[in-house]
C-alpha cells in the first residue's frame, strides 16, 4: 500500500501532457491572407485613381473592344476571348455601383487563363474597385478563358455586380519579330539553365558516390561484415546524393 501511494504521488508531480491538437486550418489561412494582403499593399483598399493609373498604363497602345460582358462576384463566370493570332489583350475589371470585396478578394485574386497554345496566369491583378489582367499576345487563332479565384483559400470573393472591358494591340511586324526573339531568347536561357543543373547534379553524384565507396572499402578493410558496410554505404548515398543515389551510384564490391 506504501509502494502505492509513493507511486501515485510521484506521478502527480508531473503534469499531464497536453493533448495534441489538429492544427486550426482557418486560423493558418487567415494569417496567410493577412500576410499576403499586406505584401500586396492590401489591394482591395486601393483607390479608385490607383486603379485608373494602373488602367492606364495597362492599356496604353491598345484600344478598346466594343463589348461588354457583366457579372456578379457571387457567381463569376469564366471571360472568353476569341483570339487572333498576332494580337494581344487586356481585360479591365470594373465593380458596378454597390458591389463590394469579400473575404477571398482580400489578398487579391489570382487570373489564369487557357489558350490553344498553353496556359498563364495574368497580371497586375486587383486595384480596389476593380481589376486589370493581361492574357499575353495570341500565337494561334482560338478561344483564350480567362477564371478568376482567390489568391488565398476559397472564400467568396464578394458580393454585386461588375462589368469587364476587353482591350487589344494588333502586333507590328516589328513587334512580333521583337516578341518571337525575346521568346527565343527566354527558351535559350531556361534550356541553358537547366543544363548547368543537371550538370551540377551529376558532379555531385560523382563526387558522393566516390566517397561513400570509399567508406564502403574502409568499412571492409576493417574487419565488418558486408551488409553492415553495405547498410552504411546506402545511408552515406542518400546524404551525399540524394534520391537518385541508386542509379546514380554502382554496388559496392
């Protein structure tokens, strides 16, 4: 009884653990957003002269298309465009009287569209009462869509209605020429970097794979049994190469 009683008071000077807890998903959303919203200098609190100057200077050289499609933030609808190869387009997004920003347009919205020649995501973005996104210039005839959605979470994105504007610039010749060897020039240089990666990559394996098979051959010269030295080779392949160690490095014999 003595032996039981030490046990339970011993035991009562340590505190419970704590249960875990799943991690509150809102609460790591909200501060996302928060923090988002506040990289992006809060852009549903912009005026609407920030959003006129960043029409703007969107827009400038391009004209106005005569059409207008209207929309409500409860339910947006995807914009299509039917584009012409050598063209590029602009859409403005202006907010109608009493409509406002929700929750999910706090952080700003993200644009992204599909064409038949692949798909991107378009900028700047939102402006307080409204919102500019270009799509690029089209390299083939074809519908381009246009979805909008919250940068963060999936919260609605507001309430009322709003219009969109659509904006276009024929190329020049000069312009496209200028445009196909800035692409050119873009290719080059992703082609260019992911050479001296993979480049990198393989000097490390070599240089990993030589030094844990020269741990391996001490391992043996010392005396330890093959699959205690092999058990350390594949620990010491992981770390110095990574994932790619088994093909990247031979058995150790």
């Amino acid at each position: 009884m003595r032996l039981l009683i030490l046990v339970l008071g011993i035991a009562a000077c340590f505190p419970t653990p704590p249960a875990y807890q799943q991690p509150n998903q809102a609460a790591i959303q909200q501060q996302q957003r928060a923090a988002f919203a506040q990289s992006m200098g809060y852009p549903t609190r912009k005026s609407p002269a920030e959003l006129e100057a960043m029409i703007q200077q969107q827009t400038k050289d391009f004209t106005r298309v005569n059409r207008q499609t209207d929309g409500r933030l409860e339910t947006p609808m995807p914009y299509v465009i039917e584009g012409v190869k050598g063209t590029c387009y602009t859409t403005v997004m202006r907010l109608d009287e009493g409509a406002t920003w929700g929750l999910g347009a706090e952080a700003g919205l993200r644009f992204d569209f599909t064409s038949p020649t692949g798909h991107g995501s378009g900028g700047p973005g939102l402006a307080g009462p409204g919102a500019v996104a270009s799509v690029g210039c089209a390299e083939a005839d074809g519908p381009i869509t246009l979805t909008m959605a919250p940068m963060v979470g999936a919260d609605p994105i507001g309430q009322g209605p709003y219009k969109i504007e659509l904006w276009s610039h024929a190329l020049s010749k000069q312009e496209a020429t200028h445009l196909e060897a800035d692409k050119q020039r873009q290719i080059a240089e992703q082609r260019e970097f992911a050479a001296r990666e993979k480049e990198k990559q393989r000097q490390k394996e070599t240089a990993g794979c030589s030094k844990c098979d020269a741990r391996y051959q001490g391992c043996i010269g010392a005396g330890r049994t093959r699959n205690s030295c092999q058990s350390d080779y594949r620990s010491c392949a992981f770390e110095e190469v990574g994932s790619s160690w088994p093909s990247a490095c031979p058995s150790p014999r």
